[in-house]
C-alpha cells in the first residue's frame, strides 16, 4: 500500500507539471501578445501626438488664410467703390452741361 501510495503520489506529481508546464507556455504566450500589443499602441499613441501638432499647424494656417481672404475682400470692396466713384466722375464729365 504504501509503494502503490508513493507510486500515485508520484503520478500526480507528473500530472501537475505537465500542467504547469502548458500553464507556463500559455502566459508566455499572451506576454508575448501583450508585449506586441503595447507596441502598436505606442506606435499609435506617436502617431496621434504628431496628428495633433499637425492639426494645431494647419488651424493656424487655416487661420491666416481667412485673415488674407478677409483683408483681400475688403481692397476688393473699396477697389469697387473707386471705380464706381471713376465712372461717375467720367460720367460727368462727358456729359455736356448746359448753362443758361
């Protein structure tokens, strides 16, 4: 009884490290899925900062392309007005007046 005993005992003993052992190779396993994991996302996480420094650069040429056009719009304006003013005067003077 007692060698059977030892001889069982000594059977599940194998049985467990069988078992640790794939234990062991799955945790190795999703480390490695992890390790990969954390790599991506600090790839992504570069990737998100420079899109975020590239978004802040292009609001700000945004920004002083309206400024221009605003400021393009407004010479436009009084460019009108001017040659409204030119032809009323040219006008004018090409109409003959007739004083009494």
């Amino acid at each position: 009884g007692h060698e059977q005993l030892l001889k069982m005992m000594e059977e599940r003993m194998m049985d467990v490290e069988q078992k640790l052992r794939l234990v062991k190779r799955l945790l190795q396993d999703k480390v490695n899925q992890l390790k990969e994991q954390l790599s991506k996302n600090t790839k992504a996480d570069v990737m998100v900062k420079d899109l975020y420094v590239e978004n802040a650069q292009l609001l700000k040429a945004l920004e002083a392309t309206e400024q221009r056009q605003k400021s393009a719009e407004r010479k436009n304006y009084l460019l009108e007005e001017k040659i409204a003013n030119l032809n009323r005067i040219v006008k004018n003077l090409a109409s003959p007046s007739f004083s009494p």
